[in-house]
C-alpha cells in the first residue's frame, strides 16, 4: 500500500476489465462531519472479462439512499442485460 491510501480505501492491480482500479475517500471535515458518498465495483459484469462496472453515489445530506444504490446498482443492472 502507497502513501496515498489508507485502510479502508480500494486499490486494485492486475483486475480483467481495466489494467488498475482504486477508490479513496477524503472526507472533508470542513464541510461535513461524516463521509456521505457511497461505491460499487465489479472487475467481470456478466462474466465478461472485457466488461466491468465502478460507480460512485453521492450522499447529498444522508447516506441512506446512497448506501441502497451501492448495494443494489450491479445486481440489478445485470437483470436488465
């Protein structure tokens, strides 16, 4: 791990879709107390290797409805291809 990230953050090397993948949190503290912003990551989306998906839900005020989407976007994504 670089000095870039931190424990909870995503870094990937060597995934089937892209060369590399990461994802960092910086929670802004100035602005708002805690991280609001949610993610979802699949490297092989309906087991194509070539294929993947990464998508970032903002908060704005709550995580609630950012947390339904990161838990639920590639499963339901994947119904609809």
């Amino acid at each position: 791990m670089n000095k870039f990230f931190k424990k909870n953050d995503i870094h990937v090397k060597n995934a089937s879709s892209v060369k590399e993948y990461a994802y960092i949190e910086d929670k802004n503290r100035k602005f708002r107390n805690e991280m609001e912003d949610t993610f979802c990551h699949k490297d092989i989306l309906a087991r194509d290797e070539n294929c993947g998906m990464f998508a970032i839900f903002d908060g704005h005020g709550g995580r609630h409805v950012a947390d339904h989407c990161s838990e639920t976007f590639v499963r339901e994504f994947h119904k609809e291809i």
